[in-house]
C-alpha cells in the first residue's frame, strides 16, 4: 500500500504539502495541488482516516435528518421514493468528498447529534425547532426554515411556480374547477404549493378548493373524493404522490372516470406512479439533485468556509400522463 512519502516521491513535493493538499489544508499553489491528487490517484493512496480526524479535529461525518410526517417524531424513515433518492444524492456527493454521511430521524437530539461529532449537517423540510440548528455546526436546508432566526444556506424548488404550470395543464385541457388536496403538515413545501394554487385561481376568477387529508388511508380517501364531487371538482393536485394514489384508487371506487370525470395529478413524482391505471401525472423535483446539491454545498461551507446564506433553487419539470388527458369535446 503506497505511503504519504511515495506520493511526495511521485509528486516531487515534500509530505507536508502532500497532507496539506489532501486535507485543504495551507496555502498551496493550484497546479501543485492537482499534481498530488493526480500522484495519490494514480498510486492508489488512501489516508488513515482516524489519523485525519486527530489532525484536522474533524470527524468527516454530516447528518441527514429526516423531516416528522407523522403525528409524533420517530425513528423511522419516512416511506418515501423522494426521501430515498435525496439521501442517494446526498450519499453520492458525501462519498466523492471523502465524507461520511448519517441518517437521523425526526425529533433528533442535540446530544445524539453532539456523539457523533458531526460537521454539519443536512436538514429536510425545516421546521426551525430542530435540535440540529442549536448544536453550532454549520447547516443547509432542504426547504427554507419558517423561522427567520435561522440564516442559513437551503436549497429548494419553485412549488409555488410548479403548482401553477399544473393549474395551467390543467385549463389548457378544458378543466374548468381544480381542487389542492393537501396533507396537514406544517411542511414548507406544502405551504408553497399551496401559495401558488391560491395566487393562480385568484387570477382566474376560479373557486378555491382546498381540502385537507390527514392520511392516505381508504376511509379518510373516500370522504376527500365525496367532498370534491360535491364541489363539482373536475382536477385536483395533489401534494404528494401518496395522495394521489389514494384518490386515484377512491375515485375508482366511487365510480368516477379518470380523467373523464376527474384528472389527478401529484406534486412530487415517483415511480409508483407509472404503475397505476391511468398513470398519474407528477411534478418531478429532481431529488437526487436536491440531495447531492445540498450536501456539495455544505462540503464547500466545510471546507472552505463559505459563508453565504439564500436560496438555491432546483428546477422541475412537469411530467403529463394518463391521469389528466384532455376532456373529450
């Protein structure tokens, strides 16, 4: 196994500056810095991590946790294709930075966060009282944190904006009533969504229907679907694809033709979705992106000590399907 001094061999430089150049370490010139990771590659170099981690004081582990989508905080992790392909995103970006990444359920304590001695630390659909944020270590955030005492570095999506490229699917097809049908979590995300619902029948002089489902189960399912038919409801967005799937299959079972009598459509994408009959129509959040982006730009706050705060948003894309094919005329 090739030592620090074979890659300052290999590099012509001394291992000093090769444990700077490896660690971010000291002010070394750029062209030097390439020719070291290009000489540690290239030999196969591995660095004792436990030894990095006396020397830098630094763990080289950051935290992911998970947002509550219950009504108590758990250790579970949330059943969710979204929350999976965010983690693989931000495991992905963790690994090729040499950082370890963990996964911490809702409610998390700073005391169990402090044992781990993490870096920073990712967090999921904030909202603001999370242990994480008093522990001092360096935070970005999936979704923006309610509270404005938190200044910290977050990456989103326009949902406000998505919910209005759907609403405008939605008339361009001939549906004249759409409904938001939402879950009652105080997720930020929920609240933009339902923002631009708002702001878009405002503007068309549509009614305002908004229905609230606590669960997805067939009970309270059958009751969304009732309330919508009495509503005269002819399209509904949904806030998230676990929604949709149980007004898809309320709606089967209340003998309305989809999309003849009503078009479903979800706020987050996922691959259950294309399993369905008709399948579903979803706004695509690119998780994977989200996940990598956040943990890219927590590494960078890490290693390099950047400071600055805001937004960084990712793009979607609306993914039209069966669910909400135009009316017949």
């Amino acid at each position: 196994m090739a030592s620090i001094k074979d890659v300052a061999a290999a590099a012509g430089v001394s291992p000093t500056t090769v444990s700077h150049a490896l660690n971010n370490r000291g002010r070394i010139a750029e062209e030097t810095r390439v020719k070291v990771l290009e000489a540690a590659t290239q030999l196969g170099y591995q660095a004792n991590a436990h030894a990095q981690q006396l020397v830098t004081r630094r763990s080289r582990i950051i935290a992911i946790q998970m947002p509550d989508v219950g009504d108590e905080p758990g250790p579970a992790l949330p059943l969710s294709a979204y929350f999976l392909e965010l983690i693989n995103g931000a495991a992905a970006a963790s690994d090729r930075a040499g950082y370890a990444l963990v996964v911490t359920p809702s409610g998390g304590k700073a005391t169990i966060l402090n044992s781990f001695s993490i870096d920073g630390a990712i967090v999921v659909d904030p909202q603001g009282g999370e242990a994480v944020f008093s522990t001092g270590a360096p935070v970005v955030t999936v979704g923006v944190p309610p509270s404005t005492t938190h200044h910290v570095l977050a990456v989103d999506n326009d949902h406000a904006g998505a919910a209005r490229v759907v609403l405008e699917h939605f008339a361009g097809l001939g549906y004249r009533r759409p409904a938001l049908v939402a879950d009652d979590s105080r997720r930020s995300y929920v609240d933009d969504v339902l923002s631009g619902y708002r702001a878009w029948v405002a503007e068309h002089g549509v009614a305002d229907t908004v229905v609230t489902m606590g669960s997805a189960d067939k009970d309270t399912a059958d009751d969304v679907v009732a309330q919508l038919r009495e509503a005269q409801v002819d399209a509904v967005y949904a806030s998230s694809d676990d929604l949709a799937l149980a007004l898809l299959d309320a709606a089967s079972r209340a003998g309305l033709a989809i999309p003849g009598e009503l078009a479903v459509a979800s706020a987050v994408d996922s691959r259950s979705l294309t399993l369905t009959s008709p399948q579903i129509s979803a706004t695509n959040l690119f998780p994977y992106l989200t996940g990598s982006t956040a943990a890219e730009l927590l590494i960078e706050r890490l290693d390099k000590g950047s400071t600055v705060v805001g937004t960084r948003m990712i793009p979607t894309g609306f993914v039209a399907r069966a669910s909400t094919a135009a009316l017949a005329v």
